[in-house]
C-alpha cells in the first residue's frame, strides 16, 4: 500500500512538473509574439503625439504612423528621431468590406450644420467600381469623416487666436483680423511640413492610377505591390492630421538651413540653392507639359544677352535678360486649368477692396483671361485652386472660438474631392497645383494639405515654412477704389519732399511699439504715429506719404505689410523692417536697387542710416520705385509688366525650376 502511494505520488509530481512546462513554454511563446504585436501596433499607440519642429524647414514628425492599402497594409515605423524610417509589407486588409471602406471616406454632415453640396463638394462622379484604395491615419479627415468632415466648422478648439472686425481708415492699416497675443496663428502652431494629401478610398476608373505614394517606385514587371511600394529613403513620417503615410522625402532640400535672421543677401543665396538643389515630385506618368517646362528652364538659363528692353529698366531686376526671356515663353507656352468645383464665397469669389485684394484681383483676372486659360487640363502646366482665404475667414471662422481649424479642414476636405474626381493631383503630388492667398492666417491653413503647392503668400516668413524658390511672395495691396484701382497714384518731385521718414498705423505686433517708443515726437524730420485721426478719404495719410523721403514699412503681427505696395504706390522709397520677410517677386527683382532694407534691432538707428545715405543714391532709388511702380499696379484689363502678371510669372518661374521629368 506505502508502495503504491509513492509511485503514485510520483505520477502525480511528474503530471504537475509537466503541466508547469508547458504553462512556462505557453507564456513565453504569448510573450513572444505579444512583443512582435507591439512592433506592429506602436504607431498606433504614438498616434496622439504632437509632431516635434526643429530648425529644418523639411522635417518628419516625431509621431508614427499606419497606411492601409488594398489588401496590403503598408507601416511604416520612425526608429528614432532622426527619422529612420522601418518599411514593413504585411499581406492583410484591414477592410471590413467595402460599405465600411466608403463609409469611412464621405463628407458627413450632422445635423444642424453646413451641408456638403452647400460648400461646393459635389462628391458624385460616375466612375465604375473597379478598385477601392484606402490610406487612413489617426486624426485623418478621413478616418474621422463622421466626426471631423464638413459637419464640423462650427467646432471650436483652444489655439492662441481671436477675431475682432475692425473697420479702419486709411492711416490704420490693419488686417480684419486681429490677435489678443502678439504673434500671428503661425507663432502659435509649431510649424511642420507634410506633403498634401491624396484622395480617399473610391470607385476609380481603369485609366486612372491609385493615388500617389511615392515620387520614385520601385519599378517590377511582376505585380502592383512593388509599383507602389517606395524605396526606404524616399519615405518621411507625416503628421497626425494628414490622410496620406507614404510620402516623397524632401532629400534635396533637407541641408538647407536657415539661419536665426535671414538677410536679403542670404535669401539671395537660398533662392540659388533652392533652384539648384529643390526638385518636386516627379510625375507619376509622363506628359508632354513636363518636357515644355524643362524646356523653358533651359531657354531661360541661355537666355541671350539684352541691354535695352522696352518698358524693362534694367537695374530693377536680378537679370533681365533671363525675365525677359522667362515673360516670352510664360505667354507662347504656358497655359492653366482652374477647377470649376468649390462654391462661393469661398470658392470663385474674388473680393477686390481693402488690404487683402491681391488675392481677389488675381481670382477675377486669372478666371476671365482668355490667353492663358485651357479646358483642356491634359494640356495645363499649372493647375489653380480658386479659394479666397479672406472669404474662407469671413465665411467659416467662429467668432470667439479661438480656432481656425474648421477652416484648416475645409481646405483639406476641398483638395481630397479635386485628388479623388481628377488625376491631376496624384500625379505630381499637387507640385504643379498653385494657389493665391494673402490673408494672415494662409501659411498656417495651406502648410499641410496644400504643402506641396506652389503657395503665392503675402505673409512670406521664411522662418514660418515659406519655401524659397517654390513659394511666391505675394504683394500686399490696399485696394480702396475697385473701378479704378490707380486712383492717386503718384506723388510729389523729389525735391518737393521734406519730411525724412513717415509712419503711421496701430501698434500691432512688437515691432511698431518699439519703433514709436524711439521716435514718436522726439524728432521733427521723423514723422512717427500711431493711428493718425480720421480725414475724409484719407488725406492725411496719403499727403504724408506723397511729400515724404521715405516711407516706413514696420512689421505688424505678420511680416508683411500692405504699406510696401503703398509706397511705390505714392513714389515714397519704402523702408523695410521686417526680418525674415521675403518681398514680393524676389525671383526676379532686385529690392536693394529701389529699397532700404533695415534689421529689427537697429530702429534706434533708425534716422542715422537715413542720413547716411548720399542724396544722388537716394534721388537714384526715388527714380526707380517711379520705374518699379507699372509692377505693382493692378488694371481692369491686365497690361503686360503688371502685377497680374508678374504674380502669375513668379509662379510659372518657380514651377519651371521645380520641375521634373518622368
């Protein structure tokens, strides 16, 4: 009996020791693969991080993030924050079925709201079902379609801003919006860069090719996969509010650094290397625009040899001979398609009084020109998105709120209904897309979504993501007469001109307050105020600028001021305080001929480097803002030189040297 409890004592320690192993070899195996589940899910978990800025205008974020592609998912994992990137293909779908795919990808409005088809998104298209391609990310318009589409414009969040309409005379120069802090939206959003977005999942016809995910494949003759899979070092990490995860990694432009303050000599430099070195995506298919718009560069970079041109003063431009040359091709070759989608009053409503009227007069000009206009967009080298971002603001922004995100999303939500009813988008990734914007708040608005645009901004802060080379700097124009924009043009002789320097405006921003506390009232041949008192038309402010030397043109919350305009306007040389501030047309013309160009810091100085300048050098300067003026002025019908034109050709110059071939 004792020896058969031993043996079965025995048997019972054995079985325990057994179910112990097995329990061990169990919770390792579970440990394992929870740890290769967590490698594929971390991007998920990080999903809420705030993307991390840097001094680099070119950056990934710090956040990781997850594409979902038919029947392929496509992660990709940042190793660390030096943006290395991990590219795993897992052959799964994440697509319940295709209801739910769709479900996903509409605009949804809830109830009490703004409606899709009011807004201008007419979503249908009548293209057959043939593939369904879904690219999601935490936060993405489309992922949070439900909750986040156009329903969602009277939602409010907790940014640094508000909104006070203020009606000004002409000596307060303000924009419509003004801010409680002393920095613009774009101080209070850390700025990143993304590349915009791609269109969301849809039934997509035979002929056109998924949305764009990389700007160079990995090309097979075996499958799809590889045609869309990018290489590992043409990928970055985007931010948590873009719905496309594969990107085109901004390599060539990534070493360019821009210092604390950016002189006109070093943005000099920047735009050369930006020209040089600044590519954009290279076209998904091929098409004969590409080969015209290289073409054009080298036409351009030969340019022959010109001293004498019509109505082209010479000394004004960086190198005549190449705008010249840029001017003709721009009219024999270049031709634009603007998207009739998009509702007013955001969409085609140009709006063309007060300071933000570039934007509009370049919308009315643009939309009505029958030179440069084509219906046919296979045969467009630009390709204009007709929004007005003070129309945006006046339509959409919520008094009070703070927040200028339902507009951010708007816009996001427009370019998906273009990427997703035109090829055109996918397949340079919006580089050959451009957009006018003068309101305040556009560098903030169009960073993301519309990053890969061609951006004309009056607000033209190199260190706020104003890219050199393919950006545009917009001229800020006070607009006050829409029949006849040139009214008072002019002003008086040189030597009929007494007063040294004059300012007048609302103390916006840091900059004017510290400019008034040098020299209000402290010298007679400094004319320095704040806002000047109330004349009929503004006289006040007008004689003051048609009878000075110099007119100065201090920063406000922005860089930009409408008082540069306002000074060739008036044949006042304008005087520039404003670091980092890119002026209007820099490709071209040469500011330092016509302008004086002053750092912050030295404002007490200010009447010093005035005196210092020999009255022949300042009667030169005086001649050639008479000369620069027929650049700044807008018509009713454009004329050749005008500022319609040399907007649009800063555009067309930048596209021709951002360009690339298939």
């Amino acid at each position: 009996m004792g020896q058969e409890f031993v043996s079965l004592f025995h048997l019972q320690t054995k079985r325990l020791l057994w179910l112990i192993g097995i329990t061990f070899v169990v919770i390792l195996a579970f440990q394992y693969f929870e740890l290769r589940l967590g490698n594929v899910l971390a991007p998920l978990k990080s999903a809420e991080k705030i993307p991390s800025s840097g001094s680099s205008r070119f950056q990934a974020s710090d956040q990781q993030s997850v594409s979902e592609i038919s029947n392929n998912v496509t992660i990709l994992s940042q190793a660390n924050s030096t943006g290395e990137n991990a590219l795993e293909i897992v052959n799964k779908t994440r697509m319940s079925d295709e209801k739910d795919a769709i479900s996903r990808t509409g605009f949804i409005s809830e109830p009490g709201t703004v409606s899709n088809k009011s807004l201008g998104f007419d979503e249908s298209d009548g293209s057959s079902a043939v593939e369904s391609i879904s690219i999601s990310d935490n936060g993405s318009a489309i992922e949070q379609a439900g909750n986040l589409g156009l329903s969602s414009y009277n939602n409010t969040t907790g940014m640094n801003l508000t909104r006070d309409i203020n009606i000004t005379s002409g000596s307060e120069h303000t924009s419509a919006s003004s801010y409680t802090n002393s920095h613009s939206p774009s101080h209070a959003i850390t700025p990143t860069y993304s590349t915009p977005p791609i269109s969301p999942p849809t039934k997509v016809s035979p002929n056109i090719i998924p949305p764009v995910l990389s700007n160079d494949s990995n090309k097979t003759d075996s499958g799809k996969v590889e045609r869309l899979r990018p290489s590992r070092d043409d990928v970055n990490i985007l931010g948590k509010n873009s719905s496309i995860i594969i990107v085109p990694k901004d390599t060539e432009d990534s070493h360019i650094s821009v210092p604390e303050i950016t002189s006109i000599s070093e943005m000099e430099k920047l735009l050369i290397q930006s020209h040089a070195t600044y590519h954009s995506m290279r076209p998904r298919w091929s098409a004969a625009v590409d080969q015209e718009l290289l073409q054009a560069r080298s036409e351009i970079e030969n340019a022959p040899i010109v001293n004498n041109v019509e109505n082209l003063y010479a000394p004004l431009f960086r190198n005549v001979s190449m705008f010249k040359r840029s001017c003709e091709l721009m009219e024999k070759t270049l031709k634009v398609y603007v998207y009739r989608e998009g509702a007013k009053p955001i969409m085609h409503s140009p709006y063309l009084l007060g300071i933000y009227a570039s934007e509009g007069w370049f919308m009315k000009l643009m939309e009505t020109n029958k030179g440069f206009l084509t219906k046919d967009p296979k045969k467009a080298h630009l390709f204009y998105l007709p929004f007005s971002s003070r129309m945006l603001e006046e339509t959409l922004y919520v008094q009070n709120s703070h927040s200028h995100r339902n507009l951010i999303r708007y816009l996001n939500d427009y370019v998906h209904m273009i990427a997703r009813k035109h090829p055109f988008w996918n397949r340079t990734g919006g580089a050959d897309h451009f957009l006018v914007a003068c309101h305040d708040w556009a560098p903030t608005e169009t960073k993301q979504h519309m990053a890969k645009c061609i951006r004309a901004l009056c607000n033209a802060d190199v260190k706020e993501g104003f890219v050199l080379g393919k950006d545009v700097s917009l001229p800020e124009t006070y607009v006050r007469n829409s029949q006849n924009p040139t009214r008072d043009l002019g002003g008086k002789p040189a030597s009929k001109r007494k007063t040294l320097a004059f300012f007048a405006g609302g103390m916006h921003g840091y900059v004017r307050p510290i400019l008034l506390q040098h020299w209000e009232n402290k010298d007679p041949d400094m004319k320095i105020f704040g806002i000047m008192p109330k004349s009929k038309g503004n006289r006040n402010y007008i004689q003051y600028m048609k009878s000075s030397k110099y007119c100065i043109c201090a920063k406000g919350y922005e860089v930009n001021s409408p008082r540069v305009v306002e000074a060739i306007f008036y044949e006042c040389v304008p005087v520039i305080i404003s670091d980092n501030f890119v002026p209007p047309f820099f490709e071209v013309l040469n500011w330092e001929s016509f302008a004086v160009i002053i750092l912050e810091k030295d404002i007490p100085n200010l009447k010093s480097i005035l005196l210092s300048i020999p009255q022949k050098r300042y009667l030169q300067m005086q001649m050639r803002v008479k000369k620069v003026q027929q650049h700044f002025l807008w018509h009713r019908s454009p004329v050749k030189y005008d500022i319609f034109h040399m907007i649009l050709h800063s555009i067309w110059y930048n596209r021709v040297f951002t360009a690339r071939a298939r």
